[in-house]
C-alpha cells in the first residue's frame, strides 16, 4: 500500500500553489521489481478558483545491481491526467 501528500507552493513559499494527494497498490514482481497502480486527486489554486485534477498512474520500479558502493534503482510512472 502507498499513500503520499505533496503541498506545493509559489512565489517564495507565500502562496499555496496545488496538494498532490496519491494512493496506490503494488504487487512485488520477485526481489528486485514491483509493479503499481493508484489514483491521484490534485486540487490547484488560481486566482481565488479551486482547479481539479485527477490522475490514474501505473508504475515499475526495480532495484539495479550493485555498482561498488551505490545501488541504483528505475521508476517508470506513466499517469493519464483528467482535468475540470
């Protein structure tokens, strides 16, 4: 299960901007790779109007091997966007 909360701001952190809010499933796919899908809701706001957005996202992620002391890892996200 995964759940996230991004606030967003302009101008110098003095004006709330959008909220990310984004919940998902995933499936791990074997030690190294997982699989993911969720639903994201972003309200934005411009110019005293509340702006909805709503997204549906799937994502791979995988662990790569070793290289020396770091172990990098992949995330794919593709994410289809419905806006008001």
């Amino acid at each position: 299960v995964h759940a996230e909360v991004q606030p967003r701001w302009n101008d110098d952190i003095s004006q709330r901007d959008q909220v990310i809010l984004r919940g998902g499933l995933g499936r791990r796919l074997g030690p190294r790779a997982s699989v993911w899908g969720g639903y994201g809701y972003i309200p934005r706001w411009s110019n005293g109007d509340v702006l909805h957005e709503q997204r549906i996202w799937q994502q791979f992620s995988a662990t790569l091997p070793r290289v020396g002391r770091w172990t990098p890892s992949l995330r794919l996200r593709q994410e289809q966007r419905f806006l008001d």
